[in-house]
C-alpha cells in the first residue's frame, strides 16, 4: 500500500523541481533577450507567433481544434507523420 505522506513528498519534490527548471529557462531566455537587440518589427512579428502558438494550443487541449489533422481527414498524413516520429 502507498504511503500518502511519501507520495505527496514525491509530488511536491517533482513540481517544485518542475517549476524551477522553468524558471531557470525563464530567466536564461530574458537575459539573452536582454543581450541581442531585435528590430521592433521582428519582436511583433515574434509576438504575434507565440500569442497565435498560445491560442492555438489553448484550443487543442480544450478539444475544440486538432489542428493540420482534423483539417484532412481524408488524408492518411497525419498517420504517416505520427509513425515516423513515433519510430515505427
């Protein structure tokens, strides 16, 4: 039988390590930001990806779009893609 106390141990050790390699990366990626000038229109441009990235993952998780293989559903594509990164 788990012992609760070890489990909830071994889950608050995972997310706090977890966070922090994110924050780690935050900090990493500011400080190059930081460091390397950008052109304002390439920041926007960059800006509008990631805004977009994040709505259209948001959409996914939420169910409502599946994205490129949805789009085809004729097309075994989305099969193939998966087998090849899947390495099968």
């Amino acid at each position: 039988m788990r012992q609760p106390a070890r489990l909830a141990g071994l889950l608050l050790g995972y997310n706090l390590g977890r966070v922090t390699s994110y924050m780690c990366a935050g900090v990493l990626a500011a400080t190059l930001g930081t460091l390397v000038g950008i052109a304002p229109g390439a920041r926007l441009a960059l800006q509008v990806i990631a805004a977009t990235m994040l709505i259209l993952m948001a959409l996914y998780i939420a169910d409502w779009w599946k994205g490129y293989c949805a789009s085809k559903p004729w097309d075994d594509t989305c099969g193939d893609i998966w087998n090849l990164w899947a390495g099968t």
